[in-house]
C-alpha cells in the first residue's frame, strides 16, 4: 500500500505543517502583491455599511464605559493644559509657564492665562 508521498520524505506533523503555512503566509504578506491585495480588501470591508454600523456602535459603547470616560477627559485635560502652557510661555516671554495676571507659576494644573481657570479656581479648591 502506498501512502501517496515520494520515496524518502517523511509525512509532517500539524504542528510542522502549521508553522510551514505561517512562514509562506508571512512572506507573501510582506511582498507587494500581498500588501496591495490586504490593502484593498480592509479598504472594501471597512465601507460596508454593516461594518460601519458596528463600528459606531462599539464606539458608543467604549464612550459610555467607566475607562472610556476617563481616557477622553484625560485627553482633553493633557490637551488644553499643553494649549494654556504654550500661550503662557509665549505671553510672559519665559521658559516656565507662568500666570500672565500675577506670575505664579506654583500649580501648572491649573494654569490660566488670565485667571479663568488658575488663582480662582485654586482659591475654591482649598476651601
């Protein structure tokens, strides 16, 4: 009975035949032709409707959730902090953020060019 393979090769295991497949499919991938044929297929499954509507829905979700609500307003607090401090710096003519009104530069978390959300609100916090 003949097992269907040549004289002197030997039948490989699902492991070898697994790690084989991954090794061909790795180097197609990283060929052009590969990348332009995975290029366009996410280009055409990212614009179908159903996918989009799946996507925003994720997204909502993700917003609602506790780890979303805080990386959105670490964000946008990291965001207008980095905009207060490049005004400052350009208004007072110096290095350090400081505070255009009265020249504190001591809380930097609550910098504001002229108070809005600086001395005022640091005032409310200690009391």
């Amino acid at each position: 009975m003949t097992s269907g393979l040549p004289k002197g090769k030997k039948r490989l295991t699902d492991e070898e035949l697994k790690a084989n497949h991954k090794k061909s499919m790795d180097k197609y991938r990283k060929s052009e032709k590969g990348k332009a044929t995975s290029s366009a297929f996410h280009k055409k499954y990212f614009q179908r409707p159903e996918v989009k509507k799946r996507k925003n829905i994720n997204q909502k979700k993700y917003k609602d959730t506790e780890k979303g609500k805080a990386t959105r307003y670490a964000y946008d607090f990291s965001r207008r902090l980095k905009v207060l401090e490049h005004y400052s710096k350009s208004l007072s003519n110096s290095d350090i953020p400081c505070c255009r009104c009265c020249g504190s530069n001591r809380h930097t978390d609550f910098l504001a060019i002229d108070h809005i959300m600086g001395k005022n609100k640091w005032i409310l916090f200690l009391n």
